[in-house]
C-alpha cells in the first residue's frame, strides 16, 4: 500500500492521540464501575483529524480506486474510529418501494476484512397485509428467512411452478434465475422475509429483472421483434406489459384466498430438496434457562448442499448470555430479529500487531451494542461472546457462510475444550497445579447458554464502534 508522505507524518500523531484516547477512557471504566452511572456516555469526541486524513487519501491523484480505499480504511484504523463488522439502519437502502412494502439491500461488504463474503448480499423485504410482489427473477442464489407473518411464495420454473405457503421460522433456497411472485396473506401482520444472495455473474451485485410493469425489460427490445414473438402488435404488447405499473400492489380479499390455497411448507415429499425448512421446529442443539439454539445445516437438508450455507436461530434469555465460543471455518453473518443485547469479539486484524507486522501478537476488542436489525459479522476462528439486554430476549438469526463441517468450540461452561487438556499440559501452559486450572475451567456447570454480566458494559468505556 502507498501513502503519501505527509500522510504518514500525520499517522504518527494519530497514533499519540490514541495514546491520550486510552487513558481518557481508563478515567471511564473507573468512573462507571465506581459511581455505577446509567449515563450512556457517547464518545462523540469524534478525531479532528480524521476528516483530514479521509480528504488527503481522496487528493491523491495516482491513487486508484483500490488504493484510495485502503487509504480510506487505514485513516480510521489509525484513529482507532472502524467497526468493519456491525451495520445498522443507515447501511441499508431501499431498493423497491410502494405504499403496500418495500425492499431495502445492505451496503456490499467491501471492507478489505470482508472479503471471505464479498459476493454475498443481505436485503429485507417486508410487506403490508394483502401485499403482492409481482413476478421477477434475479441473477442470484438466494436462501430466505420468514422472520414474521404468513405468505405464500410461487416458484415459477421452465416446466412447472410450485406454491407454498410459508410462515415464520420457515428456510426456502431458491436457485437463481427462478420467476418469484409472493403475497403476505395475513390481513393484519406484516410479512418480513431475509434474504442472503450469493450473486452468479458479478461479485457483490444483484440485478432484478421484471417482465411486468413499468420498468418491464421487454421495453429494451424492438418493437419488429417483440411483434415477431407475441404475433401481436407491438404497442398491444408493450401496453400489456406494462402492467399495474408498481412491482408492489395490494390484491383484495379474495384474491388472496385464492392464492393461499396451498399446502403449509410445500407439498410432500419436499422435505427432501425441495419445499421450506422450518428453524423453528427443530430440535435444539442447545437448551437450558439462558437460551436456546436451533440450527438447520446442509448436512441434513439438500437444498442447502450447493450453497453451503447453515442457518442458526440462538435466543439469549433477559439476563443471559452465549458462552465464550468460536467457529472453525464459517463466517458468520447474524441480524438481530428481536430485542436487544451487546457484544464483543476478540479480534487480531484490527491491533497494531497487524498493521505495523513484527510487533507482537495482541487482540483488540470489538463491541457493539445491538438491537433490532443490526447486521453483525464474526469472521471464522474469533472468538465472541453474545449477551442478552437485561429486559429483553435477544432473537438472532445466523446465516452460517461457509458451514460444511464448521464446528463450534467453547472457551467457558460446561463442555469447554481446556478440560479435554492433559494435566501435565495444563500444569505447563498454565504455570500453576492443574487442579487449580480446573477450579477455574470447571467452575461454570451450564452448557452453551448462562447466565449474564450483573451490567453490561456502556458505550465510550470501551473502543468507539462508530462505523462510517
Ligand atoms: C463500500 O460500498 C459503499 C456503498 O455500498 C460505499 O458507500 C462505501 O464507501 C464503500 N466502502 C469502501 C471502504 O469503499
Ligand atoms: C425466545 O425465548 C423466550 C423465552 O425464553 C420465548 O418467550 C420466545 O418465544 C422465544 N422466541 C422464539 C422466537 O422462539
Ligand atoms: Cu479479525
């Protein structure tokens, strides 16, 4: 990477600011512990000089785009402002929308730490009662999530379409190219479906292409040809296209009886490959009083064979958290879909230690306090630690990248992987009798889920997490 000088002057006294910005914040950690303050304490002494630092990168006309990018990303490394791994509300936008739903898309991971998942998307649609989403397809394979309602989604294949209605919990693959339409069929509740594309011709961008309506692709061909194909006039056929006009309208009552008329989940034997899957019906893999974690993999279920791709529901109970824990090989890719809670994960990429190399390995904490649709990401081997809000259940759904094979380790409770160690590998590593490791390792008696922090730590004490 290449800088240019007076960048590099201007990283060093980055660097004594931080310096500054620590005990600034040990002052804090203090004042919390001790005056037990609810205060949320917002660090909005935003870096004077990071402006600064953003507009040299963007001045330097030999820069590439690449490079004016790492530029970018090294000024708020230095001035300790990144967060390459929570998005919240503002890193969305809207894609579709009318008065009956809409579609919103989140922002490419483009982060040079993200590039385990650069060709993938994450995008909300939600729909009003009666919602009608009309027929597209799109160049992307696409696993959906029924976050909340009730629907009904037809699949419309070169030889014939499948409809099924869907619900909540419900995990439907559906491959690129396929023709969806889809209703919310509740007159009440609305319907939100995640979505997570894996793009097939252009990394990290999807494209949807409607037949009807006004933006119809067919108004990019000629009218002699589009005449040669229909047998129709050219005009009858650009008109008919047309359609309503929006990609999202409302159907009436009975009309939407008519379209909910389909088997819940598909018709058997789609359990098999084809059909929904429904997160919420199976077994859990974990329970107890803290929480529960259920998760659907592509070990059993070959609709999610080719994409590789695993889907987990964890719900922390009020008060409660996941155990310290890390996965071996999937990138993890988690929204909260209820409720509220904090985490914080260890991370190597975003310490010094990486950035100037040599220096000697340390880990940086990356917090973020969570909410309903914050979008987090835990990279594969970090370890993290989830913790519910004191009031509220914390609801995530995890889309597992990368999960054949994935295992998860845990660092504390009950099953952890230091009490598989030797005693005499204890007694080295640890420098101290292995039955005083033990006493520490085997204190926690729960598995997976237990109990919380007695307070959650505020924002400010800790690493600033803004993200920009
Ligand atoms: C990543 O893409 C978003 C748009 O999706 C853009 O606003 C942002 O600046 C990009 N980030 C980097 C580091 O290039
Ligand atoms: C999450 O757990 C709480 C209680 O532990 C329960 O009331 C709630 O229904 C659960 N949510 C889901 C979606 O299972
Ligand atoms: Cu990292």
């Amino acid at each position: 990477m290449r800088f240019p000088s007076s960048l590099s002057s201007h990283s060093t006294q980055l660097v004594k600011k931080r310096t500054r910005m620590k005990v600034f914040a040990f002052v804090l950690i203090f004042c919390v512990s001790f005056i037990s303050t609810t205060t949320s304490f917002e660090a909005k002494q935003q870096d004077p000089e990071l402006p600064q630092c953003l507009h040299l990168c963007k001045q330097q006309q030999a820069y590439s785009e690449t490079e004016k990018r790492e530029c970018r990303e090294m000024c708020k490394k230095e001035s300790g402002d990144e967060n390459p791994y929570v998005f919240e509300e503002k890193h969305f936008s809207t894609v579709m929308k009318s008065d009956h739903g809409e579609v919103q898309i989140l922002q490419r991971f483009n982060h040079s730490l993200l590039k385990g998942i650069e060709n993938f998307r994450l995008s909300v649609l939600v729909g009003n009662p009666r919602a009608f989403f009309s027929p597209a397809h799109w160049d992307a394979e696409t696993v959906i999530f029924v976050a909340q309602g009730k629907g009904s989604i037809s699949l419309v294949r070169p030889e014939k379409r499948e409809s099924i209605n869907i619900k909540c919990g419900d995990i439907l693959h559906i491959p690129s190219g396929t023709t969806v339409y889809l209703i919310n069929r509740d007159d009440n509740e609305k319907l939100i479906i995640i979505k997570l594309l894996h793009p097939v011709s252009t990394p990290g961008v999807v494209e949807t292409f409607f037949g009807v309506g006004k933006e119809s692709f067919f108004k990019a061909f000629s009218g002699e040809l589009l005449e040669a194909a229909f047998k129709t006039q050219c005009s009858r056929v650009e008109k008919m296209f047309e359609g309503a006009g929006d990609s999202i309208l409302e159907a009436s009552e009975e009309q939407i009886r008519a379209l909910s008329h389909h088997e819940e989940g598909g018709i058997w034997p789609f359990s098999e490959s084809k059909g929904t899957i429904n997160l919420f019906e199976q077994k859990p893999l974990k329970s107890n009083d803290y929480g529960e974690l259920r998760e659907v993999s592509p070990k059993e279920h070959r609709q999610l064979q080719d994409i590789n791709i695993a889907l987990a529901f964890i719900n922390v109970t009020k008060g409660g958290m996941e155990n310290p824990f890390y996965n071996s090989k999937s990138i993890n890719i988690g929204v909260v879909n209820r409720g509220a809670g904090y985490l914080e994960m260890a991370c190597p990429h975003l310490s010094s230690h990486s950035s100037s190399g040599g220096a000697p390995i340390s880990y940086r904490k990356v917090n973020a306090h969570v909410k309903q649709g914050t979008v987090y990401i835990v990279p594969p081997d970090h370890p993290v630690i989830i913790v519910a809000s004191k009031d509220q259940n914390l609801e995530l759904v995890v889309f597992q990248i990368n999960a054949r094979d994935n295992k998860r380790f845990s660092l504390a409770g009950k099953n952890n992987i230091w009490k598989q160690l030797e005693k005499e590998a204890k007694e080295l590593a640890f420098g101290r009798p292995s039955r005083e490791v033990d006493q520490v390792a085997g204190k926690e008696d729960e598995d997976w889920f237990m109990k919380g922090p007695s307070q959650i730590p505020q924002d400010g004490a800790y690493i600033r997490m803004r993200t920009e």
